[in-house]
C-alpha cells in the first residue's frame, strides 16, 4: 500500500452530512461527557483556580476517558452502522466490541496524554527562553524539536478509530508515514473546525458583550456569566470532537477503501 492521499474537501463534507444526519445520536452519546466536562471545569475554576496545567489536566482525565468512549461509539456507528440501542445479543460479537472498546480508549488517552505533555514542555521551554533575555539555543532547539514531533504525531490520532473497528493499526502507519500526511490531517482539521469557529465568535459576542468599565478588549464575566460560557461550551467541544473523529474516519475509508459491511479494508 503506497496511497496515503485524499480529499481534504470531500472528508469534511462527510463529516458534515454524517453528524448533520446522526446529531440525536449524538448528542445523546455525548451527555456524560459533556456533564463530566462541566462538572470539572466548574470545579478547577471555583475551587482550584491556582492549579496548574498538568493538575488541572489530571482533574480532566475521566472527561478525557468518556470523551474518548464517545469516540468509539461514534466510529461504531459511522463505520459499522452500531447503535448502543440495537446490540447484537451476541455473546463473540459483545466480547470483541468490549475488547475493542478498552483498546480505543487507551490509545485515544494515551495520545491526549502525549500531546499534552508536548504543550506543556513547549511551554516551559518557551519561558525559560523568555527569561533568558537572549539567545537561547538549546531551549530554540528543543522548541523546533517538539513542534516538530506534534505536526508528524498527528498522524496517531487515527490509531483509537481503526482500533474501535479492530483494525490493523501498523500497516495503516506505516502507509502514511511521511509529513505531508499529517500536514493533510491538520489542513483538514481547520477547514472542518473554521465554520465552527466562527459561530462561536458570534456566540461569544451575544452571550458575554464587554461589560461596562471593563478596560478595552478585556471582559469582566461575573459568576453567573462564568457558569453560562462552561455550560454552553460543552456542546461546542463534544461537536468539535465529532466533526474531527468523522472527518478522519472518512480520510480512513479514502485510503483504505471499504471491505464487507462497511469495515475499513
């Protein structure tokens, strides 16, 4: 297998139309998540609003682990046409779903997992080299080093899809091995998230205007305000996620076909 192209237009159309079509779903699929999300973000920004990045990150784990459950569920239904309310009741068919299940999960974390550790170096390394107050090479280095290793990791986040079909993982990475297919991946990724980006700048103009005597360009939420904007953006990630994991599945079947049933070939 050498073809590790696709459709970056036609990927995102997909996606569109599949969670256009399949938005009760969902939605319904993502309640927990969602909760979960609310809950610990209200959570660190009451009660540990001096945490820093990785505690507040550990705070988020059980949101990570259910948004990566939604995953599954949601490439169960796009590539198998599974539905969490219409299991086979079969006992082979449940054993290998929940095996799949557990491995998608883990590599779904374990990738957040490393692209935050990624974040957070680059970060610190960022402001060691700030206050250095001149040339910093090594710290420059390392800087170009983990941009580096971010852009042609991406590629991994495709490992928990193929994993919740239990799809052979190696020869799917090996055939996309080379930059440019990650660079395919991230393009995707901003023409699917860009319409949704602006919806919320307008969502965020109505719902938080400036507030009176506030310095220009800054808000001043009150508590309430704050609530609202963590509520109201539990939606927005649960449907960034969906459009990405929708739009990646569609970049999947591009390259590897379809076999019977729909299962990627």
């Amino acid at each position: 297998m050498n073809n590790n192209r696709f459709s970056i237009f036609g990927a995102v159309k997909e996606a569109y139309a599949f969670v256009g079509r399949e938005w009760l779903y969902l939605l319904k699929a993502g309640l927990l998540p969602m909760g979960m999300q609310i809950v610990t973000a209200l959570f660190i920004q009451f009660q540990r609003p001096e945490a820093s990045q990785i505690e507040g990150y550990l705070w988020g784990l059980p949101s990570t682990v259910l948004f990566a459950w939604f995953t599954f569920l949601e490439i169960r239904l796009l590539l198998l046409g599974e539905r969490l309310d219409r299991l086979p009741q079969d006992r082979a068919y449940l054993g290998d779903r929940l095996q799949c299940m557990k491995v998608s999960i883990m590599m779904s974390v374990l990738f957040n997992m490393s692209m935050m550790a990624a974040l957070v170096l680059l970060l610190a390394l960022g402001g060691g080299a700030d206050q250095t107050g001149g040339a910093n090479w090594p710290a420059t280095l390392g800087i170009i080093v983990i941009i580096g290793g971010i852009f042609w990791g991406v590629r991994f986040g495709l490992a928990p899809i193929l994993a919740a079909v239990h799809h052979p993982i190696r020869p799917v990475l090996q055939q996309t091995w080379g930059m440019m297919f990650s660079l395919r991946l991230i393009a995707m990724g901003i023409v699917c998230l860009f319409p949704l980006a602006f919806l919320f700048q307008i969502f965020m103009e109505v719902l938080l205007p400036p507030s009176t005597g506030a310095l220009p360009g800054t808000l001043t939420l009150t508590v309430t305000q704050q609530i609202t904007l963590v509520t109201a953006s539990a939606p927005f990630s649960l449907f960034i996620a969906a459009l990405l994991n929708a739009a990646a599945a569609s970049a999947l079947k591009q390259i590897l076909g379809s076999g019977r049933d729909g299962v990627l070939a």
